[in-house]
C-alpha cells in the first residue's frame, strides 16, 4: 500500500534517501548526496498519502467506459431476463 521503504529522491540530484527510525512530523530530511533540503516528514507523509488516494481511484477510473456503458445498457433494458436467469 504505502511506500513503507519511506524512500525519497532528491529533487536535486535524484539521490535515494531514506527517513531513519521514527520521524517527527517537523523533522527534516536532507540529501546524502548534495546536502540539500529535501523534505518535511508531514509533507512526505501527505504526498504519500496523496499518491495512494490516486493510485486506488485511478483502478476504479481505468474501466473500460464504453464497454461499461454497453453492458449496463444490456442490463437496463432487459431486467426480466436477467432476473430469471
């Protein structure tokens, strides 16, 4: 589900850096490789949690809409059938 590695790239240099043992929401996470700033704890945990919230919707959404429609066109417009079969 969520990126449990707590792996974060360096917008800067595209390093991989990880948060050790258990951060505070202030804490701030800089790069291994430039020193730069990388992060907020709070806001990696809301982009996490932003980037999951898509990833579910997006498996709902990528439906295939038109064969969707058809089937639930078939559906509607032959109720009796379908509920003595």
């Amino acid at each position: 589900m969520f990126n449990r590695s707590r792996q974060v790239t360096c917008p800067h240099c595209s390093e991989t850096n990880f948060w050790k043992g258990n951060p505070g929401p202030t804490d701030e996470l800089y790069c291994r490789g430039c020193d730069g700033f990388v992060t907020l704890y709070d806001d990696y945990i809301r982009d996490a949690i932003h980037q999951e919230a898509e990833r579910v919707l997006a498996q709902f959404t990528e439906a295939s809409t038109a064969e969707d429609l058809a089937h639930l066109k078939e559906v509607l417009t032959e109720p009796e059938r379908r509920l003595s079969a």
